[in-house]
C-alpha cells in the first residue's frame, strides 16, 4: 500500500470527479431518492423502486468494481489529506450476504501512517469507519455499507443505482458488439499489433489442433482491444521461410515435381524431406544451400516457394472463414530484406557479435546466446522475429506489441524483447515505452493424459476436429424437440460446433494444458459453449412473446421483489470491469467467467420469477433485454455466433 501526497495528482483528479460528477448528475441524487428497505447488514434488498431517468445512468465503461474502487478512492483521499493518493484494493464478496463488493484498504493504510507516526486513528477498524462516513452519496449509491472484523468494509449497492444500469444497458444497445472508452488508471494503447495463428506453410501445410489456441486466444484478445477503441492490426507471421522450406524445395527438385499436388500431398512430402534431412548429409548440405539461394531471390527456387504458399494459403483462409477470422497474412518472408539493415543496426549499437562465425547477441552470464544470423550466412527464427518486432516498433508505430504463442517459446521472446530494449526500439517521443506481451498458452491434451493426437500418432487436422464437433452437435440437435426445420437444424448445429471448441478452450486458464473431450465441451448443463446458446435461445424467445412492448424508454419504472432479480442486475453490470480484465491481464478466460455465471444468474432468476404476466412483466422483460445484450456482447468478443432460438 502506497500512500503519498500528491496536490495535483491527475489520478486523483479523475478519482473525484467521476464520483462528484456521478452525484452531481443526478446519479443518485438525494432529493428524488426513493425509499429502499432493507434489514441489517447481512440482508439482500426485498423491495425497491426507481425511476431510472431521475437518477441518470451508471456512466458509460465502469464496471461495477471501477465504480466501487473510484468511491472509496475519494473516501481515503477525503479522510486522509487533500491530494492524498492510494490505490485502494476492491474485491467482490465470496458471500453475496454479506455485501457485492468490500475494501480491505484500511488495514495496510493504517499500518503505514502507525509506521509514519500518524496516530489520527486508535485502530484500522476506526480508519475503515471513517472511510465509510466519507463516501460520498453512499447512502444511495450503496444500500448498506458495513465494517467487519479488524476493518473490512462491505458495501451492497442500491436497488434504484443496478436498476439505473440495467435500464441504461437496454437504452444504449444497439448490436451485439461493444464501444466503451477506457476506465479510470487504464493504460490502453492507441495502437495495438497482435501477431497470432501463425502456421508454418511446409512443416504443416493442413492447420491442426496446436494451431487453435494460437488462432482464437488471438482474435479474443484482438475483440477485447477493441471494445475499448483500440485501433488493433492482427498480423499472421506465418513460417513461408527458412530451413524447412530448404528441405522441401530440394527433395521437390529431386523428385522433379511441379507444384501439381494438393495440400495433403505436400505434408508427406515434408515428412519424407524431414527424414532425408536428418540422415543424409549430402541432402542436409543441399537443403541449407537451398534456403541461402531462396533467401537470395533465385527465380526458379522463388517460383516454386510461391506456388506452395498459395496451395496452403487457400486451406488456411479456408479454415479462417468457419472461424470468423479476419487477419492479415505477413509472413517470415515479408522481412527478409529488411534484416540485413537490422543486424547491421544492433551490431553498430554492439548488441549483436561474432562468436565462431554467427552473430549472436549475448544476455546474462547464464543465459544461451540468441543467434541471429547462422553461421553460413543463413537467416532464421531470431532474425526475422528481430526484424519484425523493428517494423512494427519504428514503421507501424504500434503502442503494444502483442505474440500469442506457444509456452515453450518464452525465452526466445524475452531474449527478443531484451534486445529490442537495448537498441533502444521500444523508447517512444514521450518517454514512455512501448509495451510488449508473450501471451503464452498449454498444450491440448487427450483424454488419456497425452498430447491430443489421432490413433496413428499424428496430429489432429483442425478442419476434422470442427467437423466432429458438428456433427455431434447435429445428432445431439436431432435427439430433441425443435421447432427447427432440417436446414435450421444443420445451421444450428454448425454455430454450436464451432462455438462449443472455441468455447472449451477460452474458458481455461491459457497458460495451463487442457483436455480435449467431446463430451465435455456439448455438456448442456456445465460450462458449455452449449450452455451459453441455449441459455441466449430461452431468453431470445421469450422476448419474441413482448415484441410488441416498447422497453428502451428511459422513463421506465423498474422493481426488484425477489432476490434473484437483484442477483441478475449485479451479473449484467460486471461485463465493462470483466473485459478490462481480458485487455490487462490477456486472460480471454475472465469474459467466459463473465458469460457462464451471467447465465447462471439469468436460469436462476428465470426459474423463481414469473415474467410474461406478472404484476413485475415490464421491469423482469427490461431485465431480460439486459441480459442477452449483455451476453451477446461477450459472445461477440468471444467469437461465438448467438442462437435465436433451439
């Protein structure tokens, strides 16, 4: 905990004026409040009532927690001293009886002034009260605060403040996509370039399974940036260069093939290069002269490569297209003549040596040289990352930098990232520093704890395990009562395929293995892609029962008489604070939390509360549209196409 004084500090300025704005607008302004009962600390609301457009709206990008954080941000500074900044910590409750969300700040804040001699309180637990007093609007921006055990502090939010949010979310909803500006102490790039998907065109001509994580990992974190205004450049640097196309130029010339095969074809002749490669010195000599005449610009070796690259090219937009995948093509080859000038830069800085005929550029005592050009004049992985990241720094002028890769790859890129510091790439006009990520994830393991390979050994092509997933979800479509017709039903069952894999490998942690199961993944009752459309179809069709209904009138009343109503409001507005997470931490898996127990909350309340001809049908049906824009959203940024109906 940090507590130091600063007058003018911007942070604070913010801190302030968002809550004093919040009240001043007429947030949760006084003289219109409405009566909310409530019992003791540890009760839920029972009975509220609101008139949203008296109170105004939750302000357009905060999230629940921001809003919370921004409160007791103001509170601290006003008990402590003017211009007094501390980074307050806010959590949400494990026990929504005891409150939404609480602040421990008051415990390490009192240890520190103890330490400084400050002793304006007796104990944390008094700080924590006065904290609370100094809220301001707490009264109505919170329904109850508490201070429990030595000087946590609870808060639950008023009934009129989460019915205000909710009502603003269906008034402001037009699409499934989403713009909110950056929040408060949010560092957001103007610029971001993401480099992801990233196959290698002749070790793996066919994408498969390894190239999945890569791909959708990628595109969410892309979706996320963007939610917030990122202008976002998505980059696939994929492996058209280097030794392996050597291997397969040369055993093509020795066979005297043309470029008249299909992509299956050229995998076992890469396979069949590979073996010779490994065997034959005679042929591994050729192969690396291939790739140093390649490199070069030799015609006939330059005819041959591009005809190969287009082979594979079209597979792969293939594949992108059932993925919704929009992404510029970049490759390794793209670099080549601007590597040349990049060595000669960091070997100028004396970043880059000779060490027995490579250049290498040297870290730590302790640490492998990255060699950046071999030692027969050959350029490899080193060297076109190296000139990628420059292109990228000092011609896309990009604010982030981010590669989603494999784990395994981690020290090369922070030997990367090392050198492009030292050359000085990454130091901006206004002296900052450009920001650069490895979003490294597991690999997908089968059921039997193994790598996820087919029966022979191989890997798993990606266009079949897609077709799996849908035709499973077809026959478990088919097994049901629908109202789909038969081209419905192979429609349905496409967009669930393909949402059930993206979906099972989102919601994982990134940088953990996980298990590939069918079965898991169509679970309609789990944490389910599957879950998550049918949960979107139930609430899309019972809207289509109140088309007729206008409900994006800001003059709507909107009450909560049961608990789950409430519930499903806190759910809705967590989605600004859960995307922030995705876009600071690179974890996609927050936005999947968000979606899964957002629809938790929503089945919960669909199977308590009464909403076509209820006393309540207006206020519940404003709850509904909430919700599944609110899911549709998530969706989005998940890649995941909704279902109408099922």
């Amino acid at each position: 905990m940090i507590v130091s004084s600063l007058c003018h500090s911007r942070v604070h300025c913010q801190h302030s004026s968002f809550v004093t704005s919040l009240f001043r607008r007429g947030g949760v302004r006084r003289r219109h409040a409405r009566h909310v009962k409530v019992r003791k600390c540890d009760t839920l609301v029972t009975s509220s009532a609101c008139n949203p457009s008296t109170f105004g709206s939750v302000p357009t990008g905060d999230g629940l927690r921001e809003i919370v954080k921004a409160a007791f941000s103001e509170a601290v500074t006003a008990v402590l001293s003017r211009g007094t900044l501390v980074d307050v910590n806010i959590s949400e409750c494990s026990n929504n009886v005891v409150g939404d969300y609480q602040c421990n700040s008051a415990m390490p804040i009192f240890a520190e002034l103890k330490q400084k001699g400050d002793t304006s309180f007796s104990n944390p637990r008094s700080l924590a009260e006065a904290i609370v007093e100094a809220i301001p609007g707490r009264e109505h921006l919170f329904a109850q605060t508490s201070v429990a055990g030595p000087g946590f502090v609870n808060v639950t939010f008023s009934a009129s403040f989460l019915a205000a949010g909710v009502l603003d979310t269906v008034v402001n909803s037009t699409d499934e996509k989403i713009r909110i500006p950056p929040q408060r102490n949010m560092s957001i790039p103007k610029r971001a370039v993401v480099d992801y998907s990233s196959p290698n065109i002749a070790k793996a001509s066919e994408m498969h399974v390894g190239h999945l994580r890569s791909t959708i990992i990628g595109e969410t974190i892309c979706r996320a940036l963007e939610s917030f205004g990122v202008e976002t450049v998505r980059l696939n640097h994929v492996g058209d260069w280097g030794t392996q196309f050597g291997m397969l130029l040369t055993h093509l010339h020795d066979m005297q093939m043309g470029s008249d095969f299909a992509i299956t074809d050229l995998q076992e002749f890469y396979k069949v290069a590979k073996l010779r490669f490994d065997k034959d010195d005679d042929f591994k000599a050729r192969a690396q002269s291939a790739v140093v005449r390649l490199q070069a610009g030799d015609v006939q070796m330059r005819k041959l490569w591009e005809e190969i690259c287009e082979i594979s090219r079209r597979d792969f937009e293939e594949i992108y297209r059932v993925l919704d995948i929009s992404i510029i093509e970049r490759g390794e080859s793209f670099y080549n003549e601007i590597i040349p000038l990049v060595l000669d830069e960091l070997v100028k800085k004396g970043i880059a040596v000779e060490d027995q005929g490579a250049l290498c550029i040297f870290g730590n005592l302790e640490s492998t040289p990255l060699i950046c050009r071999k030692s027969d004049g050959g350029f490899n992985y080193a060297s076109t990352d190296l000139a990628a990241l420059w292109q990228r720094t000092t011609q896309l002028e990009a604010d982030q930098i981010i590669y989603v890769t494999d784990v395994g790859q981690s020290k090369h890129f922070e030997a990367i990232f090392d050198a492009a510091n030292r050359a000085g790439w990454l130091d901006k006009k206004d002296n900052t520093k450009i920001r650069l990520d490895h979003v490294g994830f597991g690999l997908v393991m089968g059921e039997d704890g193994k790598r996820f390979r087919t029966r022979s050994g191989g890997t798993v092509p990606l266009r079949s395990l897609l077709s799996e997933a849908q035709s499973r979800c077809l026959e478990s479509l088919q097994t049901r009562s629908s109202d789909l017709d038969d081209k419905e039903l192979l429609e349905a069952s496409h967009i669930m395929g393909i949402a059930a894999v993206k979906y099972a490998d989102l919601h994982n942690n990134r940088s953990t293995n996980y298990v590939f199961s069918y079965d898991r993944m169509l679970d309609m009752k789990g944490n389910t892609a599957v879950y998550l459309l049918y949960t979107h179809a139930r609430i899309s069709t019972l809207l289509s029962r109140a088309e007729d209904q206008d409900l994006t009138s800001p003059a709507h009343q909107m009450v909560f008489t049961d608990e789950k109503e409430r519930a499903l409001a806190v759910a809705i507005l967590k989605l600004p604070d859960a995307l922030r997470a995705v876009v600071q931490d690179l974890l996609p898996s927050r936005l999947c939390d968000y979606a899964y127990h957002l629809c938790v909350a929503y089945n919960e309340f669909y199977s308590t509360c009464k909403v076509i001809g209820s006393p309540e049908e207006k206020s519940r049906l404003i709850l509904c549209r909430a919700t599944v824009f609110s899911l549709r959203r998530a969706l989005f940024v998940l890649g995941i196409t909704p279902l109408h109906k099922l």
